[in-house]
C-alpha cells in the first residue's frame, strides 16, 4: 500500500478516484470508463511531475525519509552479487546499523558498505535506525583496510540521520570511531564513491563518505545535523525544523552548487520509493561510471585526487 507525505494529498486525492474507478471496472460494471480513467492517470503524472519540480528542501527532507525508500540492502541485492558481509569490528562487537562485505559489481571485486535503517519495527530495532555505535564505524574502518590491502575499490550507501548519541557510544569512543573510519577512507589506495541515498546525517555519514566521489540521490539530503537538532540549537526550538532546512542548504541541488559533491543522480518522478528499481539501476550506472574515471590510476595518484578533492572545498576561486 502506497505512503504519502502531507504535501502530496493532491496527487493522492487522484489517484484515490483512479483506484475507486478500477475497482468498478474490475466489478464488472456495464459503464465505460476508459475514457475517465485515461485523463485522472494523465492529470495525477502531470500533478505529482509538477509537485516534484518545485518541491522546498524540508519537502525533500521528508521525501528522503520516507519509509518505502530502498534501504542499503535493497541497492546490494539489485547491484551486488555474491555479496559476503562481515561483521563485528575485533574490539567489541557487532553493530548492525553499518552492514559492509565484499561482492561483485558488474563484474569487479568491491568492498561495499553502508548504513541500514530497517523495513519494519523488528528489523528497525535490530539495525537502531540506521544509527552506528563506535563498533559499527571501526567495521568500516577493518573493512575498507582489507579492501585497501587487496587494491578492491569501495562503495558506500549512506542513509543515517547521524551517528548514535547514546551515553554507551561515547563511553567506548564514538568520536575517535567516527575520526578513524574517515582517515580509513582517505587512506584508501584504491577508488572510492560514496551514494547518499535517503539522509546524510553529520559525522556518522562522512565517516563512511571521505570519498573521491561523492554522489546524491536527487531528493536525499547531506548535512551536518538533522533540520530538527539545528532548529533546536539555533532557535531553541525543533518546531522550527522547516526553517532550519531551507537556511542550511542541505539539498543535492545547494551541495552540487557548492562543491561539497560531485554528481546528482536523477530520480524517479514522485521520488526512489515510487519506482525503486529505477532509481537503483540509476544509481548503479552512476557508480559504474564513476569508478571508470579511475582505472588506471596508481595508488598515491588515487590519494591525492581524494585529497584535492576536499581541500578545495570552500575555497574561492
């Protein structure tokens, strides 16, 4: 069953009439309605096209949340074959909020990881939201050294509203955990692309995203705290989350603009959780190409091109 978000009630009003009138079709009713059912599909396109060209980042911020969104292993089980994950990080335990192993991609050995948010209450819990704890940032850290070793390129799908911040994580180190994990991307020998596909959410995204190319869904967002936590600090207030999100430039349209990432990937009309297999075989041959762009290339010339890349952000030409 379809989920819309609050701004969407026009497109859903719709396509609300559209089923009630298959529904009569199916019923076996002696009145055409193809004629009608034809124009209400033309008029809910154009409708949500249009809801879609102009939406606001706190709309994009919603979009990027919504909960039919493909997840982290949605994007593995469509791109990546004999995916083997990893787990536990040889200090203190597993953290399934990071998912990470090594498979295949169109043909190339990969080190893929990853936050996942969960699909359903059960697994929710189980991956805590996609919210990493220290153990699941040095996963990533043993995992991108292994590729390292092994000249394996790697790929992140980050998804999280940001790292855990219960007191347990900055007990065994969240800081450090995060700080480790991004000097392991920038240490990589190999290439390295980042796809931020739902939210992502401050140091817990850029600890798996410190990447020689960093790519965005059309409606995902990247920032350095959640709408909400901003407008809290800034105005003491969550209530003003709308106006934090459209002040922090959060959106891939702002970022791409500013330099902070390299390509947006184009997405389905309506957003990925309208038609996900679209928006995945989008962001695959995104990633394909991009990790064309440095074959070839020897280690340290891999390095400085990551190095160059972040460096020059912010600065003016």
């Amino acid at each position: 069953m379809r989920s819309y978000l609050d701004f969407e009630k026009p497109v859903a009003d719709i396509e609300a009439k559209i089923e009630e009138l298959r529904a009569v079709a199916n019923g076996g009713g002696a009145v055409s309605i193809g004629e009608e059912l034809t124009r209400l599909e033309v008029k809910a396109d154009k409708a949500l096209g249009d809801l879609y060209l102009s939406l606001t980042p706190w709309q994009k911020t919603q979009v990027a949340r919504h909960p039919q969104r493909p997840h982290f292993y949605d994007y593995v089980k469509a791109l990546v074959t004999d995916f083997t994950p990893l787990a536990g990080d040889r200090t203190f335990g597993e953290d399934e909020a990071i998912v990470g192993g090594f498979g295949r991609f169109r043909g190339q050995s990969v080190c893929v990881m990853g936050q996942e948010k969960g699909w359903d209450t059960d697994s929710r819990i189980r991956h805590n939201f996609g919210m990493a704890k220290p153990e699941g940032y040095r996963k990533a850290r043993r995992l991108m050294e292994l590729a390292d070793q092994f000249g394996l390129p790697a790929i992140s799908f980050v998804d999280t509203a940001g790292a855990f911040p219960g007191i347990e994580a900055e007990e065994r180190g969240q800081a450090e955990a995060i700080a480790r994990s991004t000097e392991a991307c920038l240490a990589l020998g190999a290439p390295n692309v980042a796809v931020v596909i739902g939210e992502g959410g401050s140091g817990g995204a850029v600890a798996i995203a410190t990447c020689n190319k960093v790519l965005m869904l059309e409606h995902s967002i990247y920032t350095v705290a959640s709408p909400e936590a901003s407008a809290a600090i800034l105005w003491k207030s969550s209530s003003r989350a709308e106006d934090a999100a459209t002040n922090m430039k959060i959106t891939a349209q702002d970022l791409l603009r500013f330099g902070i990432i390299d390509a947006i990937i184009p997405e389905p009309s309506g957003g990925a959780h309208r038609d996900p297999q679209a928006a995945i075989r989008a962001a695959g041959d995104a990633v394909a190409k991009t990790l064309a762009e440095f074959k070839g290339m020897e280690p340290e010339a891999v390095r400085d091109a990551r190095a160059a890349k972040f460096l020059a952000i912010g600065r003016r030409a």
